[in-house]
C-alpha cells in the first residue's frame, strides 16, 4: 500500500509542476512550431497534403500514433527527435492540426453545384 501511495504523490506532483498529461496542448502555439519546422513546405499550410506530403488534417491520426511516426519515420520525411522537437511541441502541433476544421460539404458550394 506504501509504494501505492508513494506512486500516486508522485504522479500528483508531476501534474501540478506540469510534467504530466494534465496540461492541454496549444493549438496557437502548435501553429507557429508547424510554420518553424517546415512542416508546412510539404503538408500545406493546413495540413491539406500535397504532392511531397500527405494530409494531416482535419482528423490526425491519434497523437501516440503520430508522435511514434515522427520519432522513427526512415521513409521520406526525416525523424524529428525529442531534441529538435520536444515532445510538448508535438502535441502542440496535434493540438493545432485537430483545431483544423473540415471543409465544406461540396453540396454546399454553389459554384461546384451548377
């Protein structure tokens, strides 16, 4: 039951210090990482994907899903590692990409409804 208890102060101080996952992500914040890290010159600048990206928004992929996928990644795309980007950064940048909304339905665009 101690170490139960020593656990949990633990786990306690690390959130109120903010250390923890009690801190939300910074979609603003997220927004200007993107922009600085380039993420933009091959995603677009809303995460719409392009020739040298695929889309990231709306809907990203979970954030353990991207985070692991930008750590490891030996494809195309160089592996941003905690030392470049910091992991508070990276759920920032998720927190930005989910704040993406969806565009509109395409039955709501009258010029594509002739």
């Amino acid at each position: 039951m101690t170490r139960f208890l020593t656990a949990l102060a633990a786990a306690s101080a690390a959130v109120l210090i903010g250390q923890g996952p009690a801190l939300a992500a910074d979609a603003a914040k997220g927004k200007a990482m993107y922009m600085q890290h380039g993420c933009f010159q091959c995603h677009g600048t809303v995460g719409q994907g392009a020739v040298t990206g695929p889309r990231l928004a709306p809907d990203p992929i979970p954030l353990e899903s991207f985070a692991t996928f930008l750590r490891t990644t030996n494809r195309a795309m160089p592996p941003y590692r905690e030392a470049i980007l910091s992991n508070g950064d990276l759920a920032d940048i998720h927190a930005y990409l989910e704040s993406i909304p969806k565009p509109p339905d395409r039955k709501n665009i009258p010029i594509l409804n002739p």
